[in-house]
C-alpha cells in the first residue's frame, strides 16, 4: 500500500511539472533570420535575447517558432503561438496586446566620408548609386518608391553582408539598411578592407517594435520583466553583445 501511495505521489509531481513547463513555456512566431536581431541557426539574436530575457525576469521560457515574415501575423490570429516578434499596431492584428516597445529599427543611408556627400533628404539619393534592402520601396514610404522608381542606378539586395560589402568595393554611392545590422555585417566582414569612415545619414524615421501577446496577463509580465532588464543595465549588455 505504502508504494502504491508512493507511485501515486511520484506521479503526480510529474504531473504538476508538465502543467506547470505548459503553462510557463511560450511559443513566439518570429520570421525566418535578420541578423543581428534575430539568427535562426543559434536560436538567439540581439532581439531575440531581450525578449527571451525579459520573460525570464517574470518566469517564463521562450521557444522560438521560425516562420515565414507574412506568416507571424497569421500565427496570432490562429493561435498557432503564443506570441509574435517583430511587429507593431501598424501589422492590422486586432485581439492581441502589444507590449510596449522593446526595440527600435532605424534606417538610414550609409556612405562612405571621402565622397562627401550631401543627404539630407531622401530625394537626396535620386542621382546616386543606391543599394538598398530587398523590398525597401514597400517599407520606406512613397517619397522613397518615388525616388527608387526614377533613378537608374537603384537597385535590392537580399543579401545585406553584399550591400556592406558593395559600399566599401565603391560598387554603390550608397547603401540603404537598418543602422545596426550595418555595423554587425561591418564587423563581421574579413575578406575586404571596410576600415574607411562613413557618414550615416538618418534620414528615415525610426520604427518601435513590440511584442505582440494572446494572453493580457503575460504581457503585462513581459513588460514587468522588460523594465527590470532595463534598470539592471542587462539591456545595453544585451546590445554589446552583438554590436562591438
């Protein structure tokens, strides 16, 4: 009798740790790779870790769900995860509730100092040799379309590593990206010189991003965590880790 209750005990520990492992594991859709801020074959990233970090702060773990880009909405709206990054109000998922913003995008035209460039504007760029990232024009505003449109020297890369690569080979006037995954691609760099100085023009406005949650309680607990890896001075170590 005494081993049956002993059974019956041990049973129901393991029970209770696989309640508590489903209720405290979250499955975040993210899109496929956007190095530094997400890497897919480490399963990890600058992003990534400030996510997963600040949910450890409240008690949670984070299981990463890669998926198409067009696919993280719709992993909310089925609830095929239990939460979603990188994305913002402007994604149209209604029934959901965003985070507040956990990380910044800023795109900017890079180019190299020596050629002195004037850019101030993004009509700016309509004489030169742009490289920008693939399918800028549907994420940059229609000034920028414009100027895409009308300038033959406009060309996408899928491959951003190619579009540094290109600005230091004097392949492009300009390239146009997010500021940080130009400096992680820059460091990363060994077979061409990328020691020339740039001037970095901000000419776009900046995109704050958020996590985007099922469950109201578990959102309010990420930004509870989020505010604590911000105090602890673990968020700027986060960035340092990737962006030297």
């Amino acid at each position: 009798m005494k081993k049956v209750g002993a059974f019956l005990v041990i049973a129901a520990a393991l029970l209770c740790g696989q309640i508590l492992t489903a209720q405290t594991q979250l499955t975040a859709a993210v899109g496929l790779a956007l190095p530094p801020y997400v890497l897919k074959d480490t399963n990890n990233g600058l992003e990534v870790d400030i996510v997963r970090q600040a949910l450890q702060e409240s008690g949670y773990t984070l299981k990463l769900d890669f998926v198409p880009f067009a696919r993280v909405p719709i992993s909310l709206k089925d609830k095929s995860a239990d939460c979603a990054l990188t994305i913002n109000e402007a994604s149209g998922v209604t029934g959901v509730f965003y985070s507040q913003s956990h990380i910044t995008y800023q795109n900017v035209a890079v180019a190299l100092k020596s050629r002195g460039l004037k850019i101030a504007k993004v009509e700016d760029l309509k004489p030169l040799r742009i490289v920008a990232f693939q399918d800028a024009t549907n994420y940059l505003g229609n000034d920028f379309r414009a100027m895409a449109k009308s300038n033959t020297g406009y060309s996408e890369l899928a491959n951003q590593e190619a579009q540094v690569k290109m600005l230091f080979m004097d392949r492009a006037d300009a390239v146009v990206m997010d500021i940080n995954i130009f400096k992680y691609f820059r460091q990363a760099i060994k077979d061409v010189p990328v020691n020339a100085e740039v001037t970095i023009y901000p000419i776009f406005p900046p995109t704050n991003y958020k996590v985007a949650f099922i469950n109201k309680d578990v959102c309010q607990k990420f930004n509870e965590g989020f505010n604590k890896l911000k105090a602890s001075g673990k968020y700027d170590a986060i960035f340092k880790n990737y962006i030297k």
